[in-house]
C-alpha cells in the first residue's frame, strides 16, 4: 500500500457506453498487481469520501480506471477534464495471484458482469507481460475465454474497453475469445453471463470474476458443482480503504470477517462462499 496519496493529473476521459474510462497520469505511483484498486477524489470536491476503483489499466505512472456514475462521487469523476488534479491513494489491497493462476493447467475463464469487468484488461495485460519474459522451452500460452454480461445494449458499451488488452494476448500468442451477454437482449444474447458459464465451463478450467455480489454466488455455485478453481473480486462499500474503518467487512464461509480492502479484494472460492462439491466431470477434487 502507498503511504500516503499522491496527487495526479487527469489525462483524459472516454465514454464506453453507459461508463467511462477516467485516465490519470500520477507521478511516484509504484506498479499495482491485477486486482488492486485506488481511491480517488478530486482535489476540490463536494463530496466528503473518496471513492474505490480496480486498476483498469497501467503504463508506468499513467493509470486508467474504468468508472459507472452511479452516485455524486462517480458523477463528479465523470465530470473531470484533462489537467484536473486528482487525488490518488493506493495501490490498495490484494490483487490476483499471477504465480499462482499460471502454475493451474487448463483454460481461464474470466467472468464480469457490468462495471465488474473493470480489474480484467489489466490482469490480461500482466498474462502477457508475463509470457514476454518465459524462457523459449516454457509451455505454450494458454487459451483465455472471456465471459462479459450486462444490463443492455448501452452498458455493454464498456466492452469495447477490452479491445486493446484482447488485441496484444492475441499478438502475444494467447487463444482469446471474448462472449457477451446482455439482460435484455439488446446486444448478444438474452440471458445472465451465468447462462455462458454453465454452458462452457469443464473441470479443467481455472475461473476469475468480478460483479455483484448475487453473481458471484452463482458462479461459485457453478464452479463448485464442477470443481474448478476460482479467484473472486469482491466488491463493498468503502469509506477509508485502508482497514481502519471497518465499513466493508464481509462474513467468510467459516464464519471469520475480513475487511475486503485489507484482506481482499480478491479471495479464493472456498474462503469466500465455502468448499467445492463434487465434481461433474468424473474428476477428483
């Protein structure tokens, strides 16, 4: 974590749909892992806390957050203009495992649902920095199916902010596939991004996602019933996101707590919603 904020400047903002893509150039900023967040508030602001964001992408010192205004803090954001000087704390709490998600075999599959697609180009970005430096002998690139649902045709506008980390894993070798679907029907097919999951999901795959609570429960639900792995972005209300508040404490499976800023964001599967059942592939877990 950053001792302290930093103040940034606003480098751009660019409308996906129903969200947008707030980027920020911040001098001193050390590199975040795929998963973390920070928070940010405008350096003259009305509203009182800052709000958190996963890292949407990273080029040094340059960040990009991708952001829905659902509330003041987020419209505000929203409002910002190139120059603006934001401030920026973080990187904040744990962020995927790269070590451990590489040594699983078989396929990953990313899961997010609306503005929870937000931390996954930048986890496809650190795949592909990764591939860069294995050695010449090391096993092949693994395949990448990326499962994005949303509300309608105007949220799943914020797609098409995946289109350049998908553009460089397939440039680096990876077999990505990207699916969509939406609510309404409006654009893909009708139906939860659940819906994909159940329909491609084998026990050979390996399972990331980000969204609202309600859906990460059911894709636990799924991924249990077929004994896969699986890594979970949670998301809560926070004020401080830093731990000493204790605004987003969530119940584990075993009935401990843990503040999702400290300890999370991202839990495994079984820590956050319990033990896998048994395995619908015939596989042994």
């Amino acid at each position: 974590m950053s001792d302290g904020r930093l103040l940034g400047r606003v480098a751009g903002l660019e409308a996906f749909g129903s969200m947008f893509v707030l980027r920020i150039d911040v001098p001193g900023w050390r590199p975040a892992a795929p998963g973390q967040f920070a928070l940010l508030q405008p350096q003259t602001s009305a509203v009182f806390l800052p709000r958190a964001f996963s890292l949407h992408g990273q080029s040094g010192e340059s960040l990009a957050f991708l952001i829905s205004p659902v509330g003041a803090g987020t419209e505000e954001l929203g409002r910002s203009v190139e120059g603006d000087s934001v401030w920026v704390l973080g990187p904040v709490g744990r962020g995927f495992d790269l070590g451990r998600l590489a040594a699983r075999a078989g396929r990953l599959v990313i899961v997010g649902g609306g503005v929870g697609i937000a931390p996954f180009p930048l986890l496809i970005q650190a795949l592909v920095d990764a591939s860069a430096h294995r050695s010449a002998d090391a096993p092949g690139e693994r395949d990448i199916l990326v499962l994005l649902g949303f509300r309608d045709s105007v949220q799943a506008g914020g797609a098409d902010s995946f289109t350049s980390a998908a553009e460089a894993a397939r440039a680096a070798g990876f077999s990505l596939r990207v699916e969509l679907i939406t609510e309404d029907g409006s654009l893909g097919r009708c139906g939860l991004v659940t819906d994909l999951l159940a329909e491609e999901l084998s026990g050979h795959d390996v399972v990331v996602a980000c969204g609202a609570h309600a859906m990460c429960a059911a894709v636990w639900e799924i991924c249990s019933a077929c004994g896969c792995d699986s890594w979970f972005s949670l998301e809560a209300g926070m004020a401080c996101g830093v731990g000493s508040c204790q605004g987003c404490v969530i119940a584990l499976a075993d009935g401990s707590l843990a503040r999702v800023c400290r300890e999370g964001p991202v839990f495994s599967g079984e820590t956050a919603f319990g033990p896998r059942a048994h395995v619908c592939t015939g596989q042994t877990v």
